[in-house]
C-alpha cells in the first residue's frame, strides 16, 4: 500500500529565510495553485492521498478544500497556523477543519513534524498521528532510535514516514527534489519490499515555480525541480508504482485494514 499525503499549509518558507512575507495572502495564492497542481496529478493518475490541511488553509480556500473531498481524497488536520503551532492547535484545527468539510476527521500531523501528546489526541478523537520522521535531519529531527514503522500508543495509530531500513535515509520531499529520479525509484522500491508499505508527504508550495521567484530566497535544495519539474518526477514515481501493481489508498484505510488484521 502506498499512503501519499500533502501537508497543505499556508506558504510560511520565505519567513525562515527573512523575508517578510505575508503568508495569509501571498502564502495562501501559492499553495492553492499547487494544490490544484497536485490535484490534478492525482486525477489523472487516478490514485488518492491524503490532504493534511491547516486550519488557515481550510478557512482561506473552502473551494479547494471541496474539490479535495468531492474528488475522493481524505482530509486531516495539520494544526491552525503553520508559522506559529500552539499546544491546543489539535483540537482547534479538529473544529474548524471539520466545520469546512462537514465531516469527521480521523488523523492529525504537528508542523514541521513537532512532537505532540498522544494522549491529547486519543482524548481529542483521533484515531492516528503521523507526526513522526524516524530519522536525523540537522536543525529539525533527531529520531534514529524511534520504530520505523506503524505503532500504537496512548490508543492511537502512530504513522511515520518512511526511512530506508538500514542507514534511515528519509524518503520525502527533498529526496524527490535532489536525488537522481532512479535513485529516489529504486531506494522506494527497497523500502516498501522490506516494510510492505509507503509513506511519504509533499507541500503544495513545492509544485509552485520557485525558481521564478529570487525575492522569496528560497534555497537551492527547496527550489530544485520545483513547480512543474516536480509535477512530473511526482508522476513518474506515481506511474512507476502504479504499474508494479502497487494500491494507493488514504490514511484512513491503512489504519482500518492494519486494525482488522490484528
């Protein structure tokens, strides 16, 4: 099974790099467009994902949040504001994000992958967080001794990304940006071989021309086959799975099928 998910977030980046930038407005534009990038990919590829959805961009874009359910994706949440997460945001982003959608939300993923009580979000309704990148990343993560794989605590499904199993290399969206394609193809088939599934996750501003745009000062591994080069690396790998047989299927329904098997 592959679990694809996006983290649709208001464009924050530039604010890292000094920029002054408004991200409710000039943030918001850019994500929308590639969101819709990134939808029409999945159409035409015929595959779901999961949209992990900010409580900004679900308020700010309630037309794009539409066409994400109407055409059969799941949403979740990712917190309310991406540049300034608070501790209550799990339950905040809950209610709004489902006074959008008018339904139910089943997962939840901290920005920037920050920790999160599981308690909390058991206690909040969640049935999984996948707020874990098991791996070492300089100035972000440190979780080289965190389970690789799918993992229940506090009563709630833990879903990390996935890592390579032997040196933890992670498999997300700056692989994709910087890593030869073959290379990307082949560490993705060794991964999902030895775990028997894959997860993995993009950022809308990610399929947005950054390469156009110097003021935003973008790094050159963020701004490295942005836009649409990376609409097409993203569908060669979708097509490469896709014709090894492999099954694209939300969050959601990994969690139930992984529960009915136990």
């Amino acid at each position: 099974m592959i679990l694809l998910s996006f983290d649709t977030e208001e464009f924050d980046v530039p604010r890292e790099h000094g920029v002054d930038y408004d991200t409710l407005k000039e943030g918001m534009e850019v994500s929308v467009i590639g969101t819709n990038r990134i939808l029409d990919l999945l159409k035409s590829n015929g595959v779901k994902a999961t949209f992990f959805c900010t409580g900004n961009f679900a308020t700010h874009a309630p037309q794009t949040m539409q066409r994400i359910i109407d055409e059969g994706h799941e949403v979740a949440c990712h917190g309310v504001d991406h540049w300034n997460p608070k501790p209550t945001d799990f339950r905040e982003s809950k209610q709004i994000v489902e006074g959008v959608i008018g339904k139910a939300v089943n997962g939840y993923r901290q920005p920037r992958m920050f920790p999160v009580s599981d308690e909390e979000i058991a206690g909040a309704g969640y049935k999984y967080n996948s707020s874990l990148n098991p791996a070492f990343i300089p100035g972000r993560y440190m979780h080289l001794t965190a389970p690789r794989t799918w993992f229940m605590k506090g009563g709630v499904m833990q879903i990390p990304a996935s890592v390579t199993p032997w040196v933890r290399f992670p498999l997300f969206w700056l692989s994709l940006h910087n890593l030869p394609l073959s290379m990307y193809e082949w560490l993705v088939r060794r991964t999902l071989n030895h775990d028997g599934y894959f997860v993995t996750y993009f950022h809308p501003w990610e399929f947005y021309d950054l390469k156009e745009h110097p003021e935003l000062k973008m790094p050159f591994i963020i701004k490295n086959h942005s836009g649409m080069e990376h609409v097409q690396r993203l569908d060669h790998v979708i097509k490469m799975l896709k014709s090894r047989g492999k099954e694209f299927v939300t969050f959601s329904t990994f969690v139930e099928r992984v529960s009915n098997k136990s």
